[in-house]
C-alpha cells in the first residue's frame, strides 16, 4: 500500500481518465493497444504514450512488447482507481501502509472517513492464488471463457457488498456496509481475534451457539448461506462477541447446493469446536431443530 499511496498523491485527473480507459478497454482486449487508450479517453496518441509512460515508471500499467503495443493495470493501477473514487464520494480521506490482516484472496487496511470515523478498507486480490483454481470453485463467474484478474476481484467485492447489506438489516453479526468501488469494500472495522487462533473462551459453547444463532438467522431472515465458513472467518472479541466475514462466495437459499453448503459450514464449525475446544455433549441434529434449521437443511 505504501506504494500506492505514492504514486497516488502524484496523480491528476488526467491520469485517472487514462487508467478508467484501459479498464474499460480491458473487458475486450487482453492488452489494450494506444489506439484504443486514446479513443476511450478523448486524448491523442502522443499526449497518451507520454502518459503510459509516467504511468509505467509508477507501476500503475505493464505495456505488453509484441506485434502491437498494449498496455494492462496493474493491482497497484486498479487499486488507485478504486482510492480516487472513494475519496471523490466522500467515504474515505486517509489509509494505513500497513494491512491489519491479510488473507489469500484480500489485504485489508484501517481507513479515516473525512469525518474521523475508523473503518476497514478491504481489498479483494482473487487473482493472487492460482487464476485457474479461483475460477473453478466460484460458482457467481460462471462458465465466463475471457475473465481477468481485474473482473474476478471486482465482482467479489459487490457479492461481499450484497451480502452485508442483505445480512446486516437483520441483526446478523457481520461488519456493517458502508460503500464499495471496484475490487474494494469499506466496512466498519472489527476488533477481535480470528477464531482459528484459538482464543481463551470462558464459556467455549456459548459462542459456538451464538455462531450458529448467527448463521441461522442469516439463512431465515436473509435467506442466505455464508458458503464458506470456517474457523478463519469468525472473529470473536475480547468480551466474546463474534462477527462473521469474508461472504463473496455466498449463496442465496434456493440456490440447487445451499442445502449442502450451508450443511458443510456447519459441520466445519462443529468439527472444529470439538477438536479444539474438547465440546462433547452437542450433536449436531438437535442444533439444527433448535435454530429452526431443519427446513433448510436434509441429513
């Protein structure tokens, strides 16, 4: 982030119209050529090979030495794209250089809201595991034959966005939605530890409950299914509150596989409470009936 911040206080308006038109040019190309730039930002040729070039030495766009030359944003090029237009809406005014956590598919960072409010800035990076695996088990981009990096992140960050603005209304423990833009989604800041950490817990199944309540009432209220959720997307807090995270891959409730994704996330948190924290006397059909699951789910 330190380098983005960089490069980002050296940019103009100029430059983010030249970046907003290889975007743009991104969803046809796989390496967008100058003609193209030049066309989709309304500037001449010359005027837009001066600016790739400054934009280049930032690390902004990577130009393509071939039978044409092209140019592609980089992380870094999307990344400034996605600050501008959160800061020209007035969501945010500062960043920290420092990620406050950092996963396989997303970095985030504490931000400042003009008005000193603390948020947290996450920033979807899909493309940084394996480009083939990310596509394969994500069921929202679909049998798509032409999908960057650029569009997988993009697209994760509104199905994030989505699924906190449909959960949050409801009195599900998730972060609360602010705004989002691109790749990135800004959401009031969680303090706690993930649970994969294995916090101390004074009372270990009164959380596992307050999970399961939680996942209920997303599933009942929300109608929708977390899809992924493990022991590394529950952060509980030092009076043992927990929040849930991380939901691009959600699914709504009449989705064919949310009987056995919502099955699977149970069954995942339930291992894991048993292995980690030695809970005995709790089965797992009786959990469902408590929590008034058993429409949603067939053992």
């Amino acid at each position: 982030m330190r380098h983005v911040v960089k490069a980002f206080k050296r940019l103009k308006e100029q430059d983010f119209r030249i970046l907003n038109a290889i975007e743009r040019g991104m969803a046809h190309y796989m390496y967008v050529p100058v003609q193209e730039v030049a066309r989709l930002s309304n500037y001449s040729e010359n005027y837009v090979l001066t600016k790739l070039k400054f934009l280049n030495s930032l690390g902004l766009v990577q130009r393509r030495l071939g039978a044409y030359p092209g140019f592609i944003l980089t992380s870094r090029g999307y990344d400034c794209l996605a600050l501008n237009a959160l800061v020209k809406r007035g969501v945010l005014a500062a960043v920290t250089l420092k990620p406050i956590g950092v996963g396989k598919e997303s970095d985030v960072f504490e931000g400042l809201t003009p008005s000193g409010r603390r948020v947290a800035v996450k920033f979807h990076r899909l493309g940084r595991t394996s480009f083939r695996k990310t596509r394969r088990y994500r069921a929202y981009i679909g049998e798509r034959k032409h999908i960057s990096w650029l569009y997988q992140a993009r697209l994760a960050a509104e199905r994030e966005y989505t699924a906190l603005t449909l959960l949050f209304p409801h009195g599900v423990s998730v972060p609360e939605p602010i705004s989002w833009n691109r790749h990135v989604v800004v959401t009031s800041i969680i303090e706690g530890i993930p649970l994969y950490m294995k916090p101390e817990l004074s009372d270990p199944l009164e959380v596992f409950y307050s999970i399961i309540e939680n996942i209920s009432r997303a599933v009942i209220k929300a109608e929708v299914v977390h899809g992924d959720l493990s022991e590394y997307n529950v952060i509980v807090d030092s009076d043992e509150n927990i929040t849930i995270i991380d939901w691009p891959q959600w699914v709504s409730v009449h989705h064919p596989s949310a009987n056995m994704l919502l099955k699977r996330d149970l069954l995942v948190l339930y291992r894991f409470f048993r292995s980690k924290y030695k809970l005995k006397d709790i089965g797992m059909e009786d959990i469902v009936k408590k929590y008034g699951l058993e429409e949603y789910i067939c053992w």
